[in-house]
C-alpha cells in the first residue's frame, strides 16, 4: 500500500513539473504575441512618418524659383511685347506706302523680340538646371526616390518578419482563450502594412511623375524658344536678304507647335509617368496594391466583430490590445479626414492645371498666326506690298495680343496663388500643413502605445 501511494504522488509531482512549464511557456507566448502586435504597430507608424517625411522633402519647391521663374516670365512678355508693338506700329503707319518702313526700326523691333525669346528659355533652361542638381543633390544627401524605395523595402521586411514570428506562436498556442482576437488583429496589422505600402506608392509616383512633367514642360519651351530664335535671327538677316524671310517663317511655325504641345504634353506626362512609376514598383515589391485601403477597413470591422462577441474575461486575457484598437481607429479616421481636407487642394491644383492647358496653346496659337500670315505674305503677295503689309499687320496684333496675354495671365496667377495660399494657411488646410498635422497625429499615436507598455 505505501509503495502504491509513493507511485501515486510521485506521478503527481512528475505531472505537475510537466503541466507547470507549458503553462508558463502558454503565458510566455501570449505576452509575446502583445508585445509583438505593439512592435508591429509602432514600426508600421514609424514607416508612415518616413514615408511623409519623403514627401515633405521630395516635393519641396527650390529656393527663390517663384520669384525666379516670375521675373524671367514678365520680363519675357514685356519685352515681347514691345518688339510687337514696334511691329504693328511700323506697318499700321504705312499701310499706304509699305516700301517705307524703317529698316533700323524693323531691326530694333526684331532685336526686342530676340532678347524676350532668350529670357523666356533661359527661365526654363535654369529651372531644368535647378530640377537636375535637386536630384543630385537628393542622391548625395540619401533622400532620392531610389533610397527611399530601398529603405522601405528593409522596413517591410522587418515588419514581416515579426509578423511570420508572431503568426508561429498563434499557431504553437491554439487554445490561448484570446486566439481569435489575436488571429483578427493580425490581420487589422496585416492590412494596415498594405495600406502603408500603398499610400508610399502613391508618394513615390507622384514625386516622380511630378518632377518628370516638370521637366517635360521645360524641355518642350527650351526647344520651342530655340526655334523662335533661329526664326528670329533668320528675320533679322531677311532685312537686307528677302530670300530668308520664308526660312524664318517656318522655323518659327515649329517653335509655335512646340509651344502649343508643352503645356498639354506636360499635364498628360504627368498621369502617364504616375501609372508607370506605380506599376513599376508594386512589380519591384511583387505586392499588389489596389486594395489595401479596402481590406483595411473589412480587417477591422472584423476586429471590432470578434471583441464585440468576447466575454470580458477573455478580453481582460487580450492584453493591450484594446488600446491599440483606440490606436487603429484615431489613425483611420485621421486618414480619411487628411484626405477629404486634401480634396480642396487637389481642386484648386486641377483648375490652376486646367489653365494652364488651356492658356498656354490659346498664346502660342497667336504666334503660329502671326507666321501663318507672314508665310502666306512672302509666297502669295511678294507683288503685293500693300496687301503682304497688311496681314503683317493682322499678325503683329495677333501676337501683340499673345504677349499681352501672356504678361497679364502670369501676374494674375501669382496673385491668385499667393491670395489662395493666405486663405488656406489661415484654415490650416495647406499641404504641407496637413502633413504636419498628420506626423503630430503619428506622434499622438506613439505616445499613446508607449504608455500603454508602462
């Protein structure tokens, strides 16, 4: 009998010594699993505020180029302007007697021209020379698209490798009583990973497509300005060689059609090279990122289901989790907030876009008129001084309108811009104050996960 009660307690104690260390390894991993879905979080907040810092940085204006690229664009249309109207004067005041027109003042006026040709394409020439050396400048300083693509790609790859961590323990513990919360809220940071990612794609495209439409423009008017200068050069010389005035008329037609094309061709750019450099990286990431914003909504109803359904007991089991979910919700409603605030931006951006679409062709096509007229003098009414005159005459006010165009859409856009800005800074509302808002959102956040670990 006593051998039979020594077996039995020793069998006691030998299952005690085994049951005692798997509930401490349960509970071990339990607190692992929080501690992991804290780490998670904070380093996806952490990947969120890197990612608007980029933006901040990336889409930063260079130095002085308003008040650059606005003196060179005045002084452009003044002095365009002036060559014009030299122009129309010069031929309205001899419409009768056209063989008397100045040669000097014809020159005088050709030369205006030419110097409001060089200064329009040499604003574009020193913003593309501005554009090159901020991206070399982003590169030598680790703030380039290039580095930022590698530095989240290593964020991410740490965030799943804690992810695959704390997914083995949720499988090594299948009967933890907060299993089902646990496995919901892997998905809410799951989601919440994806639509990170989604939004940097968003950024990176847009600063990228942003700087390439840029340069898009600037290219198009260097070359439109180098064929108004050779057109304007071959004008000058068909002073005192006739057979060159032809030559300039259609070297100046190219240059028109290239000032047509550039500000459309800049705002198509844009959309192009944005589809492009998104596609291209989601492809470089082999993630698929039209969803995200999606299922981050559907994982968090579901984490919402699965506490609302759970017995406070085995909430209480859940750890911090509660406090993170506080966390989820304040980042979501803050997003979606940003973005609505963002859509008044986006409007005026859209309009300011429009404009310039429509704007820019209408100017060019003064000149193209103004060529058209002064080609159909030289190869139809070479006879005619009188009728080659007066559309010479029709073309001078063509552009004369073209320039004038040009000089007061150019103040009346800094205006308007520099009223809009004073209107939505006193609202809080521009873009760079809503990313503001949303790194302090991000920082809220953080301190509200730091506390909770105390």
């Amino acid at each position: 009998m006593n051998s039979l009660a020594r077996k039995f307690v020793a069998c006691c104690f030998s299952l005690l010594f085994v049951s005692v260390p798997s509930c401490s390894a349960a509970s071990s991993d339990e607190l692992r699993i929080d501690e992991l879905a804290n780490e998670i979080l904070r380093k996806e907040i952490d990947l969120e505020r890197y990612y608007l810092q980029y933006r901040v940085e990336g889409t930063k204006e260079p130095k002085y180029r308003r008040a650059r690229y606005f003196a060179f664009q005045v002084s452009s249309a003044m002095t365009s302007m002036a060559s014009n109207i030299t122009n129309v004067a010069l031929c309205g005041s001899h419409t009768k007697v056209p063989d008397r027109i100045s040669v000097r003042g014809s020159r005088q006026g050709l030369e205006a021209g030419l110097v409001g040709i060089l200064l329009d394409g040499g604003s574009s020439a020193v913003e593309l020379f501005s554009n090159g050396y901020t991206a070399i400048k982003h590169i030598r300083n680790g703030t380039s698209p290039g580095a930022a693509v590698k530095n989240v790609v290593a964020r991410i790859k740490e965030i799943d490798a804690m992810m695959a961590e704390r997914d083995a323990l949720m499988k090594k513990n299948p009967d933890l009583l907060s299993i089902t919360v646990c496995q919901a809220e892997g998905r809410v940071l799951k989601s919440f990973r994806d639509w990170c990612l989604s939004e940097f794609a968003d950024v990176y495209a847009d600063v990228k497509s942003t700087q390439a439409s840029f340069n898009v423009y600037y290219i198009l008017d260097i070359a439109a300005d180098s064929a108004y200068t050779a057109s304007q050069l071959l004008a000058i010389k068909s002073l005192t060689k006739p057979e060159l005035g032809n030559a300039s008329a259609n070297t100046g037609m190219v240059g028109d059609t290239l000032g047509i094309i550039s500000a459309p061709a800049s705002a198509k750019s844009y959309n192009m090279f944005y589809r492009y450099w998104r596609k291209r990286l989601s492809a470089t990431l082999k993630e698929d990122l039209s969803s995200a914003e999606k299922e981050t909504k559907a994982a968090m109803d579901e984490l919402n289901s699965e506490l609302a359904s759970r017995d406070i007991t085995i909430l209480e089991t859940a750890a911090s989790v509660q406090n993170r979910v506080s966390v989820y919700v304040l980042w979501s409603a803050r997003y979606d907030k940003y973005i609505e605030q963002g859509l008044v931006d986006q409007r005026h951006q859209n309009k300011v876009a429009l404009q310039g679409v429509v704007s820019g062709p209408a100017i060019s096509g003064t000149y193209l008129a103004q060529d058209i007229l002064a080609s159909v003098a030289l190869n139809r009414l070479r006879e005619r001084p009188k009728a080659a005159n007066n559309l010479y005459l029709a073309g001078g006010i063509a552009s004369t309108v073209g320039s004038a165009s040009s000089l007061a859409l150019t103040n009346y856009l800094l205006i308007d811009q520099l009223r809009y800005q004073k209107k939505m800074r006193a609202k809080g509302l521009l873009p760079e104050q809503l990313l503001a808002a949303r790194l302090k959102t991000l920082d809220e956040l953080d301190e509200r996960l730091v506390a909770a670990e105390k």
